[in-house]
C-alpha cells in the first residue's frame, strides 16, 4: 500500500516533460544551430534543431530565400522572444566542402560541350557573374592560357594565345585626340 503523500519521482538524467518542453525558452538574441529539414509548400523552411520542443520540425519564417537545394543545411536560429517554437532562420552555416560541390554542380551544368562546326573543337563554357567589380591600384590584368573572349551584344573582343587580336562588331569606332596609328607588318584596309 502506498502511503498517501507520495511523490512523482525525480528524474536523476534532467529530462523534461513534453508539458514542460512545449515552455521552454531561451536568452533573446541567443543563436542556436540547426538543420533545414524542408521546404513546405508555401516555401517556408522547416528546421530542427537540438532544443526542439516538438518531436517534428518547425515552420520557420526566415531573413533570406530559402530553396529546395538548402534541405539539409545547418543554419543559425535566432526565436521570437526566445520562445523555442517560434524559429527565425537567420543565415546558413558556411561550409567549404558544400560551397565547392555547388561550384561543381554549377559548372557542370554550364559545361555541357558544343561541338564548334568551323574549327572542330570542344567549346567548355562557365559563367561567372559578377555585379559590381571595384578595382584600386593602377593596373588589373586578365590572364587566360589559350584563349580570353569579351562578349556583349553582337560585339567581342577575341585575344588569343598567339598573339591575335580579334575585334568584331556591327559599328567600329576609333577615336584619338593624337596621332591614330596603325603599325604592322603589311596594312590592308577592305
């Protein structure tokens, strides 16, 4: 017979009641590592993380887009007025290893070979975009071991590893407050 004033017991390993988990917060502005688990249908992530109050993730708002090829990534999570079921995705950890298989699968992608009719050659093209390029000091140079083309529009500028030069375009100009010259070995015009 048990007497009338027993007591639940104690929990020596300090686990916590689901009641209890559900209450669980944090110090605001506390950051706490995380793993995108996936991305629902409205496009909000849902991450999991090792103070999950829930047995499943959590839908989480977040400060950058998030997609479908970030599943599984750690982030770092901030919560609403450290409340642990209010997730907020502030950024993505960075990892050297992920960012070069990005690179990879990126480059794959834009290296499927072109056959070129006239010359017969393999063609590989990358793309590398680039929105603002601030340069200080007096010199930049571009170097390429075989071939380096510039290309806007229906105009490029073509430098090749034997010393061509090669501008084509709809319109030239050439323009020279001094003396325009044009030296060579022999000069053909037309």
């Amino acid at each position: 017979m048990l007497p009338t004033n027993h007591q639940p017991d104690i929990d020596v390993f300090g686990s916590t009641s689901d009641e209890e988990k559900l209450t669980q917060s944090i110090a605001p502005g506390e950051i706490v590592l995380g793993t995108i688990a996936a991305i629902n249908a409205l496009g909000q992530p849902e991450v999991n993380f090792s103070l999950n109050p829930s047995e499943q993730a959590l839908t989480a708002i977040t400060t950058l887009a998030l997609t479908q090829q970030q599943i599984n990534r750690q982030v770092a999570l901030l919560f609403n007025q450290g409340d642990l079921s209010q997730p907020i995705v502030i950024g993505l950890i960075h990892s050297p290893l992920q960012a070069m298989l990005d690179n990879f699968e990126a480059s794959q992608k834009n290296t499927s070979p072109q056959l070129d009719e006239k010359s017969e050659s393999v063609e590989l093209a990358a793309s590398l975009n680039i929105d603002n390029v601030n340069v200080e000091g007096k010199k930049v140079t571009f170097e390429a071991e075989d071939e380096m083309v510039f290309k806007c529009g229906e105009s490029s500028i073509t430098l090749t590893k034997a010393g061509k030069v090669m501008i084509r375009g709809k319109y030239l100009l050439n323009r020279s407050t001094g003396v325009n010259r044009i030296l060579g070995g022999s000069v053909q015009v037309n």
